[in-house]
C-alpha cells in the first residue's frame, strides 16, 4: 500500500502499509495496535496516529515518535473512544475505517499521509463494534455487576469458589434475557455443565436478579494463569429485544481477580 500525503507539495511515504490488530490484552481496556509496516529501504518516524470510525464517537489517536527501520514493523497503540451504535449501523468495519499517520522521513522530511479501509485481517473492527453495541444495549436495560468477594468452600472433597453476579433493572424501555453465562479459560461450573445458567429475563418491570457461581479451576496450567489476559471476564449470553445476540463479558474487580488466582492454586495443589 501507498501513502500518499495530503498537504500542498507532500513528501511521499513509499513502500508504508498499515493494519489493524487487536491482541488479548487490548481487549478489556478498549485498545487496539495500529500496525505500520515499512518496506522502503528508509527508516521513517510515525509521529502521531489517528483512527476513525463511524462506530467510534470519538477518533483514536497517539501522539508519540516511534521509528520504524526499513524492513520491519511497530505496532502502536491506540485506546479507542466510546462506540456509537447508531451511526455505526451499516457501516462494514474496516471499509468505513480511515488512519491518519504523522511522519518524519530520514532527510527530515515532514507530512501527513491517509489510509482508507486498512488491513483488518482479523476483523477486529466488526467483532468490537459487535460485542460494544450489545453490551451497550445490555447496560441500558440492567445494571450487571459481578460480587466482589469470592468465597471459598470445601464440597465433597474439593474447594469450590462462589462468585455473586446481579442484575439490576434500570427502569429504561427494552428487554434483555441472559440465558447462561459461559466459562472461562481459567474457571468452569462446578457442577460439570459447560455453563451456569440463569434464563433471567429484565425490563423496567422486572425484579432485580442474584446468583451465586460456583466454580472449579478449568485449567491447572501454572503458565496459563501467569499470563491470563481474559480468564476472570464471565460471558454473560445475552439477548436483546429486537432479537441482537452476542457474549458480554463481565469483569470482576482487582481483588476477586487476584482471589480466583489464589484459590486455582490451592485448588491445583501449586
């Protein structure tokens, strides 16, 4: 890919594509790494990074000098702004997305370079925009919320943790069933199913909603909890109204994390 600079008479950006990648740990704090690869035989400086998007209210930008030698790539890392579900209805990811690069070239150099509809190879734009919008349609109908303790109890033999989670009606209009909530890559039901389920369904007429999750370690892996990124987010399935389906994942608070990575220690005899 090309980039071509904007301004009057521009230094040209040759042999510069750029991508969208989003890794595990980007997911709970919202960011994304804009990739920039450069295959010139020039080393260029990226500047700033701006990425905008209909689901976004807010653009996405980085102002930081990072070099990119000749031959190699950076990623750079971008939180992205609060989604807006209803502009974002029809757009097509990556197809309505558009990145804008600050540079430096070797010579000093300076200019401003476009790209529209970037590489997106893992579809993060539609998966995020997806799983924003139902949570977004989630949280305006029930306040979700995990317990924050963890409680830790022996059954038949083996510690069993008990989590709470509760939903609570916000009076707004819509409905919003959840049927189950789903394991995780660190924690599974107790019970031997594949999830807890709960079938709770909430309006502004409904009654607030509790259940307490019992649960084992899923996997006893000591490098699986050392390098955990999304293991302490419960998927919530949820449904909305106009018939939306999709995961939301509910975090639990620093002190439950770190309680759930105790308690899978002691329960896998580490």
């Amino acid at each position: 890919m090309l980039l071509a600079s904007c301004s009057a008479q521009p230094p040209r950006l040759e042999g510069v594509s750029v991508s969208l990648v989003q890794y595990r740990d980007d997911y709970g704090p919202r960011h994304l790494q804009v990739k920039v690869s450069n295959g010139s035989d020039e080393p260029v400086t990226i500047t700033s990074v701006a990425l905008s998007a209909p689901q976004f209210a807010t653009a996405a930008t980085l102002e930081r000098r990072v070099e990119v030698p000749a031959g190699l790539a950076r990623d750079l890392e971008v939180a992205l702004g609060a989604p807006d579900c209803e502009a974002a209805a029809g757009t097509a990811g990556a197809d309505a997305a558009v990145v804008t690069l600050g540079f430096e070239l070797a010579d000093g150099r300076t200019g401003e370079a476009t790209v529209t509809s970037p590489d997106d190879p893992q579809g993060a734009l539609p998966r995020i925009r997806a799983e924003d919008c139902i949570a977004e349609g989630a949280e305006r109908v029930a306040t979700l919320a995990m317990g924050d303790e963890l409680r830790v109890e022996e059954r038949d033999g083996r510690l069993v943790a008990i989590v709470g989670l509760s939903a609570t009606p916000t009076g707004a209009t819509g409905r919003l069933r959840i049927a189950a909530v789903d394991r995780t890559i660190l924690v599974r039901p107790a019970s031997g199913d594949a999830s807890w389920p709960l079938d709770w369904d909430l309006s502004a007429g409904a009654a607030p909603q509790r259940a307490e999750l019992a649960l084992v370690p899923n996997n006893c892996n000591p490098h699986v909890v050392a390098e955990d990124k999304r293991g302490t987010f419960f998927p919530l399935e949820a449904e909305l109204d106009d018939g939306t389906t999709g995961l939301v994942p509910l975090p639990v608070s620093d002190e439950v994390r770190g309680a759930i990575y105790a308690f899978i220690g002691d329960a896998c005899g580490w």
